[in-house]
C-alpha cells in the first residue's frame, strides 16, 4: 500500500489561489523564486513570508522616523515615510481585492517600496545624488535593503516578483506583475492626497486653491478623490491583463501632481529647511568616507571585504538614518560641545 502524501495548509491555500483568483494574477505557486533556494514554509505561501519578513525588517520600523513631505513637523497628524508606505499597502490591497489579484504579493511590494529612502525625504535623496559618484535612487537603495543592507549583510532572500515590483514602483518603471503595477499606481493616488492633505493642515494650501477643471473630475474632498480613482483604475482593468485608468481621470490625476509641485513639493514655506537638510548630510557624507573607522562594524566588514568601496558603504549607512539619527550624529560629530573642568 502507498503511504498517504500529506498537503500542506501552504499547499491548500496555494490550491485556492487558483479556484479564487483571476488568470491574470501572479500565483505564490508559480513564482520564479528567491535568488538563495529556501525550503517552503509549510504554513506560509511564498509572497506571504516575503510580506512578513519586510514588515519584521530594521528598514521599515526606521520609516516611522522619516520625513514624508514636511521636515520635522510640529504635529502627531503629519504623514511620515511610514504613514505612506501603510495608506500605499491599503490602497493597493482594496484594488488588488476588487480584481481578484494576489493580495500578498500586492502587500509585500507596497510595504517595501520605500525602504531605500533616505532621511529628509527627497532632499536627502538629491544630497546623496550629488555627492556619491554612482548616484543615489532610492528605488536601488531599496533593492540593496533587502539584497545585501538587512540582516548584517544576509539580505531578506525575496522573491523575484516582489524585488521586481519595489524596483519599479516609480512613474517610469514597467513592473512584470499586475500586482506590481496596482502599488506603482497607488503610490501616486497615496503621496498626492495625502500631501494635500498634509498642506492644508500646515495652512500651505486650501481646497478651494485646487484647480476647479481637475476637482470637477476627481472630487472635492481626499475621501472623493480617493474613491474616483480606486474605482476607476478597478472598472477599467477588470478582467483584462493591465492595470489602466480611464485617459480623463489618468490626465486629471497628472494635473494634479503638476499642480503640487508648483504649490507645495517646491514652496518655500513647505520645503525652507530642505537645504540644511542637505548640506547636513553632504557633510555627514564627506566626514565618514574620511573616517570610515566610525562607521558601525557590519559597514567597516564591508569595505575591508570589498562588498562595496567606501563611498558606496557611506552612502548605505546615511540613507539609513531617521531624521533625527542624522540631526544627532551632525551634533556629535560637528557641533563643538562646551568643556566642563567639574
């Protein structure tokens, strides 16, 4: 008699996948693997555990201490590096629902998108642009988060699907999946309400300041808004294999983006202290590529391992800081303290 061959709750769940899901989605039991192979979870489909590891990462609990738009607000309702990558998790997740797509893969790509961002937001990342001669991505410093920076040098071991979705979450990229192509979406509808959001509370902004021709289409109101563009991008991708939004909304949508940069992402009011925060790190840079003997020990491990020369160590080890982190090793290292003979 053969012996019985006993099914998983991974494999039953995977089994469900392919009753519950569209022919369109990415199937935890057809992805193309990690680049080390790991025995299967018996509990866990794969895209599941990619989700549970970045969630569980140094690198995401540090984007609670991250500037989103505004630096160092005076405020516990401002939106933080965190705050977005958790309304970008649940945007994609409710459009990944309606449309019968993997919400695991969905999930594990939104709450990794931004794990490469550096401190003070995208003045931190022009910074380390400058001053690094291979430049600064933050969609790279992401990919090298969870491929070499996490678990002293171990990296996450993700799955190909989901470092492809991080890596291309950007308004150029081209993601493989549609789950992929669901959070490259929700990361613009994420970042634009929630900034206007954020600049009507700092009084930078005032609905009624929002262009009558684009509000007319999407909503006088972050809740209408929101739910104008979900709904769209959900009917017009139904049961096709592409993520698409209706040309009238999509044009509305980049109007909208222009107009935040005009009025918010490039105001004075909004952005003053972006150039200290600049030069802050341009120097922190410069003093630590000549004193890499301060760097913490798993960064010194990988000069003196040649994983990567100093510049590029330097640079990993500045993305990572929290606005604050950056502010107190700046006063330590630059700020003379006064003597005290007591």
């Amino acid at each position: 008699m053969e012996e019985e061959v006993k099914i998983t709750l991974r494999q039953r769940q995977e089994e469900r996948e392919h009753l519950s899901l569209s022919p369109f989605a990415a199937f935890s039991d057809q992805s193309k693997g990690r680049e080390v192979y790991e025995e299967p979870c018996d509990i866990r489909p794969i895209y599941q555990r990619d989700r549970d590891r970045i969630l569980h990462s140094k690198a995401f609990r540090r984007l609670k201490h991250k500037t989103q738009v505004f630096l160092a607000p005076q405020g516990d309702h401002y939106r933080t590096r965190l705050t977005h990558t958790l309304e970008v998790s649940q945007t994609a997740r409710t459009i990944a629902r309606a449309l019968r797509l993997n919400e695991d893969l969905t999930e594990a790509i939104a709450l990794g998108h931004d794990l490469g961002h550096t401190p003070f937001g995208h003045a931190g990342e022009r910074a380390l642009n400058r001053v690094c001669r291979e430049g600064f991505e933050h969609h790279l410093q992401s990919i090298r988060v969870v491929e070499f920076l996490e678990k002293e040098g171990a990296g996450l071991n993700l799955t190909k699907e989901v470092k492809d979705g991080i890596l291309n979450h950007q308004t150029k990229g081209k993601p493989a999946t549609l789950e992929g192509k669901i959070v490259r979406l929700s990361d613009k509808i994420a970042y634009i309400n929630s900034d206007i959001d954020d600049a009507i509370r700092a009084k930078i902004l005032t609905e009624i300041e929002l262009p009558e021709e684009i509000i007319s289409v999407l909503g006088n109101t972050t809740r209408k808004r929101l739910d104008v563009l979900i709904h769209n991008i959900v009917m017009n991708s139904e049961n096709i294999n592409d993520i698409r939004m209706s040309p009238e909304i999509e044009l509305a949508m980049g109007d909208l983006r222009k107009f935040m940069f005009t009025h918010v992402y490039t105001n004075p009011k909004a952005k003053g202290q972006e150039a200290k925060a600049e030069h802050l790190l341009e120097q922190l840079f410069e003093y630590y590529c000549e004193h890499v003997e301060l760097l913490p020990e798993e960064y010194i491990k990988m000069i003196e391992n040649e994983i990567a020369d100093r510049e590029r160590v330097v640079c990993d080890y500045i993305a990572g800081m929290t606005d604050r982190y950056a502010i107190s090793k700046y006063s330590e290292l630059m700020v003379p303290n006064f003597w005290n003979i007591y």
